[in-house]
C-alpha cells in the first residue's frame, strides 16, 4: 500500500500511442477483462460510451459476441498479474489469429501487441493501474475523433431519484 502513489505516478506517465493509432476511427471496440480486470474493463467500455459515443462492452471470456469481430477490429485486453492473465492472453491471441488488432497489457501473449502496464505486486492493485493509462490514452482519444471528454454528450453529472 504505501508503494501505490508511486506505482499509479508511473502508471499515468504510460503511453499507449500503437493502441490509439490502431483503434483509428472504429465504431466499437471488444474490451476483455478477468478476475479483478473485469471491473477495469467495465470502466474502461464506460468511458468509452461517455467520451466518444459508441457502445463498446466488457467481456470476461470468448463466447457468441465474439463472432462480431473481425479483420481490423480493435481490442483491449486489460491483464493483471493474477491466475486470470493467461486466459486473457489466451483469448487476446485467439481474436489476434482472427485478424483483430488486439493490444493486452501482459507479456504472455503472443500475437496480440503489448501495452507498457505497472506491476505493483498483487493483482488488485495491478488492476487499478491498469486503468490510469487507459484515462490518459481515452481522453487523448475522444479529443482526437473531435469530441469533449470533459462534457459528454447528453450526461448528466447528477442523477435525480425518481418520485413515485
């Protein structure tokens, strides 16, 4: 724990530059995530639907929507250092061999492309870092396709509860 700021100061200093070149001007994008990585990759489709507009989904494993991707589709496999990072590698290379543009964020793999991450030494923590360079690479990216990351379309920062 109290390695963390350092950890996440590293973290947000991450470049994912190839991913934002490959992802160009899709219109969705296939988010994986296991264990702990499953609610980063949660969070990360979100972002995705606020800040630019298409509706991305997070997946845990390679089932029916996976006939959605194809030649050039990009994807995002967001791998912590727990006993779920070989299975993510596993399937981020699987979609690689179907000719998706996939980048994962683990050395595992073998035909998806590697994204720098931060190791901070147990899978939770490993998680959270994960999603520090995807805020920087996403908002970079929303501004990129001509949108305003900091005031989304049709969102509301309040939610008001409902009378009934």
């Amino acid at each position: 724990m109290a390695d963390l700021p350092r950890h996440f100061a590293e973290a947000v200093k991450l470049e994912w530059l190839e991913f934002s070149a490959d992802a160009g001007d899709a219109d969705s994008i296939y988010v994986l995530g296991r264990g702990p990585a499953l609610a980063i990759a949660s969070e990360a489709a979100l972002k995705f639907k606020e800040t630019t507009g298409f509706m991305p989904k997070p997946f845990p494993r390679l089932h029916g929507p996976v006939a959605l991707v194809g030649t050039r589709f990009p994807g995002l496999a967001l791998a912590a250092r727990d006993a779920a990072e070989g299975s993510v590698a596993e399937i981020a290379d699987a979609l690689s061999a179907k000719g998706a543009i996939v980048h994962i964020t683990s050395a595992r793999a073998t035909r998806a492309k590697p994204l720098p991450f931060v190791e901070t030494g147990h899978p939770i923590t490993d998680a959270l870092a994960l999603v520090l360079p995807f805020y920087v690479f996403v908002e970079a990216w929303s501004r990129s396709r001509g949108y305003n990351p900091d005031a989304p379309a049709n969102f509301k920062k309040v939610t008001n509860p409902v009378i009934m």
